[in-house]
C-alpha cells in the first residue's frame, strides 16, 4: 500500500530508528503533530472555499434583492413599449 508517495513497508525501518532516537512519547507527539499538520492543510483551502461561496451567495441574494424591489419600473417599461409597438401598427395601418 502506498501512503504519500512512500509504501508502508519502507517506512518501518525509519519508524523504529525515530523510535530509538527520541523515544516512544516524543515519536508519538512528534506523529500527532504531523498527522493533525496534515488535517489542517486539507481542511483550510476547503473552509476558505466555503467562504468564498457563501461570500458569493450572499452578493447574488443581494443583487436579487435588489432587481426584485424594482418590479414596477420594469412593468412600465415594458407596458410602454408595447404600446408604442401597437399605436405604430394601428398608425401604418390607418395610413395604408
């Protein structure tokens, strides 16, 4: 099995002269520092990538707001411009 680019069986050897050299406790300090150094490097850019789409999520949910308060203005312009579409047509075919 392969574990970060190195298989397990090769890490045994420098698991045992760790062991030897610091000693069981500070070896398995020295492993949680390591493993919670790994947690840490995984968790931030997910927590920062969170952050970001909330941040975004929440400008849309504003932006909408926003659009959403101004249903009048586009109904009157809308209904203008169709009027002036069928008083153009009535005047061309009154004319003909």
């Amino acid at each position: 099995m392969i574990v970060g680019g190195f298989s397990r069986v090769s890490l045994f050897p420098i698991k045992e002269r760790l062991i030897k050299i610091l000693g069981k406790d500070e070896y398995n300090e020295l492993t949680e520092l390591f493993n919670q150094a790994r947690e840490d490097s995984i968790q931030h850019p997910i927590e920062k990538s969170e952050d970001k789409f909330e941040h975004r999520l929440l400008e849309f949910k504003i932006e909408l707001k926003d659009e959403m308060r101004n249903p009048l203005k586009w109904m009157i312009s809308l209904w203008i411009t169709q009027m002036v579409a069928i008083i153009s047509i009535l005047v061309a075919v009154v004319i003909k």
